[in-house]
C-alpha cells in the first residue's frame, strides 16, 4: 500500500515537469502576431511591387507571399530573441548559484536560493523560472541535475548551457570545485556577451547606413514615378522596361538579404 502511495506521489510529481518543458525551436507567437507579421510583410510587398511594375494584382499576389514570408522571418526572429533572453536569465541563474555555493550551501539550495532571488527580478512565468522548477522537480525524482543541465542545453541549443552541462556532467559528485566551475562559466558567458554587445555598437552606424541604402532606391523611384512627368513611363509600358525593372528588383532583393545576413551577430 505504501509502495502504492509512492508511485502515485512520483507519478504526480513527473507529470507537471514533461508538461512545463518548454521547446525552444517554437517562437511561442500567438495568431495575433502571425496576423501582424503576414500584414506588415502584404503591405511592404504590395508598395515595393508596385513601385517596382505598377500592377495591382501582381502586386497584391507578391505582396502576399511576402507576407508569408515574413511570417517565417519573424517567427526566427522571436526565437532567437527567447533563446538571447533565456542565456542572460541563465547568467543571472548561475552568479545566484555561485554566491549560494561559496556560502558552503548544497547544489540543490543553491538552485532552490537562486530560484528565490531570481523571483526578485523574473516574473514566475519566465523560462528561467520554468526551468529551475523542472530540474528541482526532476531531481527530487531521483534524475541526476547533469541530465536535467544536459536536457536543457538540447532544447535551448545554446552553446554555453551545453558548455556548462558538459564539464558538470564531468565533476558531477566527484570534485568539490562545483562553485568555481559556475563562476568560470558564468564569466565565460559575460566575456562573450561584453564582446557581442561590442560588436553591435560598432555596426550600429554601419547598419543604419546599409537600411538608408536600401531605402533609397525605393524612395527614389517612388518620387521619380510619379512626379517625374512620364520620365519613366517606358520602364512601366515596354517589355525592355519590364526587364529592367526585375533586374532592378533581383539586384535589390540580394542587396537586402546579403545585408541583413552580414550584419548580424551570430548567438
């Protein structure tokens, strides 16, 4: 009958972890954002289109696979954005830990004291919190926190997480350094962040400057289509135009897209 009851008491316990692990390649936006996304994405297209041919209805057909498109494009946006988000709550998880465990306190009150401290500054419902009640709750059911760690760093894909998985999986209940291998991550983590944040400043000028290029042939065809008196009626009533205008609009979409991929700082 004991027997029984435990069961049942670890089954309740497992239960609410599988269903609180969060996947970490779904962005989490709602229909709403989608809607938001495939509008903005309908429109832009529908402009540059229609700057581009001045054709309503291969317009409106661009304009909407844009939109699809951009759908995609912000859902990878917000998921990089979560998984950025998720790396700095873990920095601020493992300097909590660190202050815990040179205290001479436990692995497990360490996390349990940083789960405390870090409600001071996360909300319960952030992922950071999510996920330190499902390595507590997997550790009181008899699962190494080395799993729990390693489980973690495969969901996110974050490099320092499986970094720092992978050295505590190696001292786990072997070394007494536990403390000095997360301040070591933990200022591992803050270099990379110091030097990404670096980097972003220094490009800042430069990706303003790529976004006003950009900009600028769609401004200057815009204002010369329909103030320029017919200037450039050939482009948009003769094959030859046609031609020039979809190798305008190739040249541009490569501009853009190399842009966008250059500027960008790899996580």
């Amino acid at each position: 009958m004991t027997q029984g009851k435990r069961d049942k008491t670890m089954d309740s316990k497992q239960e609410p972890t599988s269903t609180l692990a969060q996947d970490y390649s779904q962005s989490g936006s709602t229909i709403l954002d989608h809607t938001i996304s495939y509008l903005i994405g309908l429109a832009v297209g529908f402009l540059i289109l229609f700057i581009f041919y001045r054709l309503i209805l291969l317009s409106i057909a661009g304009g909407a696979i844009i939109g699809l498109v951009n759908v995609f494009v912000s859902d990878r946006r917000a998921i990089m954005k979560r998984k950025l988000k998720l790396r700095l709550q873990f920095y601020d998880l493992l300097e909590a830990m660190s202050v815990a465990m040179r205290a001479g306190g436990t692995m497990l009150k360490a996390l349990s004291g940083a789960r405390t401290d870090l409600l001071l500054i996360y909300p319960e419902s952030s992922d950071i919190i999510t996920e330190l009640d499902i390595i507590i709750g997997r550790f009181n059911n008899a699962v190494p926190l080395s799993d729990s760690f390693n489980n973690l760093a495969e969901r996110t894909g974050l490099e320092d997480i499986a970094s720092f998985a992978t050295i505590y999986a190696t001292i786990e209940g072997k070394s007494g350094r536990a403390d000095e291998i997360i301040k070591e991550t933990q200022q591992i983590i803050a270099d990379k962040m110091e030097i990404e944040m670096e980097i972003d400043t220094l490009m800042t000028a430069s990706k303003t400057e790529v976004n006003l290029m950009l900009l600028m042939p769609i401004i200057i065809l815009g204002i010369i289509g329909y103030a320029g008196a017919g200037f450039m009626d050939a482009i948009y009533t003769t094959g030859a135009g046609r031609v020039v205008s979809t190798g305008g609009l190739i040249v541009f979409i490569i501009s853009f897209v190399m842009a966008k991929k250059f500027s960008s700082v790899r996580l």
